[in-house]
C-alpha cells in the first residue's frame, strides 16, 4: 500500500490539547486540515453532497463530534464513500462503537483508535469505584453533605465490606481489564478471574485464572468489574439471567460501555439485593440517566468521566496525530482497530 504524497484532513470535533501537534503535523508534512460547520447530521450530509469535503483524503474525529454528524454508521460511510477520497479514519478514543468498523473494512476504510492511551486513568476510575461500591463511600458523602452526621455514626451510611479476600472477576482482559487487574492486585483480591475471546499467555496473566465459559467466573466472583467493546455480541450481556447466576449480593462495576448492562434488569436486581451494590462511569442513554438507577442508595455513579484527565486527553489527541504521521509515511494507520487487522 502505497503513501500519499498529500493529504487533507477533515477534522470532526475539537482538539482542546494537542494543538501544537496538529501545528507540527501541518508544518512538517504536505498536509491540509479543514474542518465542518454543520451542527447536526442533515447538515453534515448536505455538506458531503454539495461537494465540500470531495478532496478529502483522512477523518479524524472526537467522542463528542457525534453532535455535528451523528454515527458514523453504514449510511453515513457510503456518503462518505461516494462524495470524498477517504481512505482512513481515526477516533480519539480507546472505545469506537460509534463507528461500524465492519462496515469500514467492506467499505475499505481503514480505522484506528487510541488504544493504551486510555489504561492507566480509565483503571484508575475503576478502582475509585470498586472501592467507592463496597465501602458505600458516595452515599456516605451525600449524607454528610446533608449535614446528617450529627444524628448517626458514619452519617447513618449502611457498613460496607473490605476488598481483602474477595474475588474478583474481570470481564474483558485487553489493555485496561490488565490495568485494573494490577492496580486492584495490591489490595488483596483471594483470587483474579478473567474471561476473554481467548486465554492470555501465563506470563502475561500474572496468576489470573481464566474462566473460557463466562458462567465460572459469574458463580465465583465476589466483584465483577467490565471491561469489554460493545458490540452486538456484548451489548445487555449482563442482563436478568446472567444476574442470576452471579452470587448473592455481588458488586458490579462498569467502566466500559453502559448498554453492556441492561439497566431495567439491573435496577431490580440492586432494589432485591441480588446485586448488592453498583459503581459505574457509563450508563445505557448517556448522558440521559435512569435519574431512579443512579439514586439507589447502593449506586456509586460518575458522568463518564474515565479519561477526564489532561494528561490522557492530551495523549488521546497526540495519538490521532500519530495515526495520520503513520499513513504519511507508509499508508498504514499505526493503531488499526482489530476487526480490520487481518485486511491491511
């Protein structure tokens, strides 16, 4: 595959920390950016129709762009397809159900996304909420901010429970399941469970027993923390019958997708007890929240907020700008999604 000598760029979305990269990338390459106006999909696709973007070479795009063009599905692809000269595309984030990456490869886009980048601070997020779940931290703060402390010990907050000897089950082992698994190790888990598409070499799983039928792992776990891409294998994956075979009063934690989890089935499962507590950074309609779910008292919630962090969004952007210096000079993205992988 050969690389292009030039390059335009439509860039979807704001760069807020990697200014001075884009600057870089446009001084030093044969590269042109332009950006879009439009602040609705209907907009967006009169736009590709008159003619506007039909030098366009490469798509970068943020989570937040989704306002100026919607997902990028099937639809909106063949547009793009049929009225530019795209033939890569980059999202700036570790996650991209919002875009069909089958549909990019039948289509013959290439795509990336910023795998890595996103570890350390979306684990980070993970630990707050497994801790902040099984110690009811989040309600005892409400409580105290309600000035309720005089009136009961901790605020009346119900006593939570200690990590220590518990077991905890990790749903998706790629570079941030492995993160949460080293970060949650020091605080003295019996035992790590994984389930993943396939087993981890052992020098990789650093003593995490892997569970090939995801049932094991659900009868086992103390904690159950997801880690997994949505897509139409994972989405309502956790839902009443997987709940039911999970252990009495067990602790989810979702730092992934939200419609990995049924949340109807999940809200009478938290109000039963069945699920004893839940911390989540993602929610199946975000940012409209089931306002009933994240009011339980045994819910620890958090406005996706994983990679909230200007070191990791600043890396995130960088790496975007990576991906485009990579098709320059061999064209080739340099992180391609793995759907994609055995096609170019």
């Amino acid at each position: 595959m050969s690389a292009p000598k030039s390059l335009t760029v439509l860039r979807l979305g704001k760069v807020s920390f990697a200014q001075s990269a884009w600057t870089d990338l446009v001084s030093k390459y044969n590269v042109s950016v332009v950006e879009t106006k439009s602040s609705n999909r209907e907009e967006f696709i009169h736009e590709l129709k008159d003619g506007k973007y039909s030098n366009v070479d490469y798509v970068t795009r943020t989570f937040d762009s989704y306002k100026q063009t919607g997902f990028f599905d099937k639809e909106l692809l063949e547009l793009i397809k049929k009225y530019t000269n795209v033939k890569a595309l980059s999202h700036c984030g570790a996650g991209y159900d919002q875009v069909d990456a089958v549909a990019c490869g039948e289509l013959g886009f290439q795509l990336s996304n910023v795998p890595g980048v996103v570890d350390d601070a979306t684990a980070d997020t993970a630990v707050y909420l497994v801790l902040g779940a099984l110690r009811n931290f989040q309600l005892s703060s409400e409580k105290m901010k309600q000035g309720l402390w005089p009136s009961a010990k901790c605020a009346g907050t119900p006593i939570g429970h200690d990590p220590e000897g518990k077991v905890l089950g990790i749903l998706g082992m790629g570079g941030i399941g492995k993160t949460i698994r080293d970060k949650l190790s020091p605080f003295g888990f019996s035992k790590v469970l994984y389930h993943n598409r396939r087993r981890l070499p052992s020098d990789i799983e650093k003593g995490a027993v892997y569970c090939e039928d995801i049932e094991d792992l659900y009868a086992q776990a103390d904690v159950i923390s997801i880690s997994v891409p949505l897509n139409t294998h994972t989405k309502h994956m956790i839902n009443k019958d997987s709940i039911s075979k999970m252990k009495d009063g067990v602790t989810i934690v979702n730092t992934a997708r939200g419609p990995i989890i049924d949340e109807s089935a999940l809200k009478e499962a938290l109000k039963s007890g069945k699920v004893g507590a839940f911390g989540a950074d993602v929610f199946e309609n975000e940012p409209h929240v089931d306002m009933e779910l994240v009011n339980l008292p045994n819910v620890a919630a958090l406005p996706h907020m994983g990679t909230h962090t200007y070191e990791t969004m600043k890396g995130m952007e960088e790496h975007v700008v990576n991906n485009v210096i990579e098709y320059i000079n061999t064209g080739k993205v340099l992180t391609i999604v793995p759907e994609l992988k055995d096609k170019y």
